[in-house]
C-alpha cells in the first residue's frame, strides 16, 4: 500500500480522455473519483469492491426515491446518495489503472451495475408518480409514461454507446487523441448521469421536479436519435 499523495500524483497521469464527457464528469466526477481511488488505494480496496460501494450508495438513492415521502430533504439526500454512488463508479476504473490494469470480469460487473442503476432509477421515478400523485400533479395516469420512456432512452444511449465502442476499430499505435470540446462538453450535461441528478433537488417543488424530469427526458430522446445516426454512421463500412 501506498499513500494518498503517491497514488493521487500516479493518477493524474492516468487519466481517460476528456473527448466525449460533460463539463461534470471531467470537472466534477473525475476528480472526486480520482481522491476516493487513491483513498480505496491505500485501504488495499480492489475495484470490485468499490464498484460493489458504488452500488450501496446509488441503489439507497433508488430506494429513498422509490419509498420515501416526497420533500427537499428527501430531494437532497437522494442527490447526494447518487452522486457519490457516482463519484464511486468513476474511482472503480481509476482504482483498476493504479493497481496496474482491470480484469474482463470487473468490467462486466461494472457495467451491470451501471445498467441496473440506470433502468432502477426511473423506475423509482414511476413508483414515486404512482403513489404520489398530489404532491408532483400525475393524477392522470399518462404522466406515467414519461419515466418509461427516459427509461428507455436512458438504457438505449447506454447500451448502443457500450456496443460501439467494442466494434469501432481500434485507433492506430500513436495516433493523436482528439482535442475535447468545450461546446460538446457542455451540451452533454443534460444526458450526464451526474447532470441528471442534479434534478433531485427540485424534488420537494412537486410539479416542478415533474416538469423538469420530463424535459430531461425529453432532451434524452433526442439526443438518443442523434447518437444512434452518429454511432451507425461510425460502424457503416465505407463505400468503395
């Protein structure tokens, strides 16, 4: 075991690429991340076990959302529990780096858990909608199928971005990475996993919450239908 300074300083240079990822994920998650692998480092904590940390805290956010009464402590308890289940799941992967490399298995067990979080919480949206109707205005039952359909985004984008960045050709030996955008960067902050929750704050507001959940999904949708033309646009072999 090492130190938290020693492993902070290997991880600085150990860092993805910043192309692709929101302002919150480079400038917020990243580098909480970053401290809570070094931390998990130095308490010889493997990345399944972090991943497995990552978990407790987003599946007690799921189940807060899901079971408790609606209000702005309860908002705020649920936003915190899922951005640290968050900062968790980004210190897994910078944890597996510092120890060396990840193995297949704690990948798999990364993105399951990734898949599960994704697909539980706006489940525990829908349930929230269905047992409170008065408080967030969903007393017509239609209000009930704009968790589904984020839900179905959500799962979609995560799943066709998985898939395609194991069947794009791999980048040649010493090819120059891509500047980040800065413009990109920020329009990704509504589909940013640590941008959406930040939603849960307006929970106590009822209506409020209920409206800005659904533009968030429906800015998901849309960018769904971008993703999957850029992405098949990628995979489309050249024509000859």
């Amino acid at each position: 075991m090492g130190t938290i300074g020693t492993a902070l300083n290997e991880l600085r240079s150990a860092q993805k690429s910043a192309k692709g990822v929101s302002l919150y994920t480079r400038h917020v998650n990243r580098p909480v991340g970053r401290y809570l692998a070094a931390g998990s480092f130095t308490l010889d904590l493997t990345p399944n076990q972090v991943t497995l940390i990552s978990a407790v805290f987003s599946f007690a956010g799921v189940t807060a959302m899901a079971l408790g009464t609606p209000s702005w402590t309860l908002g705020l308890l649920v936003w915190l529990a899922l951005a640290v289940g968050y900062a968790f799941d980004s210190a897994d992967g910078q944890l597996a780096r510092l120890r060396g490399g990840g193995s297949p298995a704690g990948e798999w067990l990364d993105h399951v858990v990734d898949c599960a979080k994704i697909t539980a919480l706006h489940l525990a949206v829908l349930i929230a909608f269905y047992r409170h109707p008065e408080h967030f205005g969903t007393t017509t039952d239609t209000w009930l199928l704009v968790p589904l359909g984020f839900q179905l985004a959500a799962v979609v984008t995560f799943f066709g971005g998985l898939l395609t960045e194991k069947l794009k050709p791999r980048p040649a030996p010493g090819a120059p990475t891509p500047a980040p955008s800065t413009l990109r960067a920020v329009a990704l902050l509504p589909v940013d996993h640590g941008g959406f929750c930040l939603v849960f704050l307006l929970l106590g507001g009822g209506a409020v919450f209920r409206w800005a959940y659904t533009v968030l999904g429906a800015v998901a949708v849309v960018f769904l239908v971008a993703f999957l033309v850029k992405w098949f646009r990628e995979l489309k072999p050249a024509r000859r």
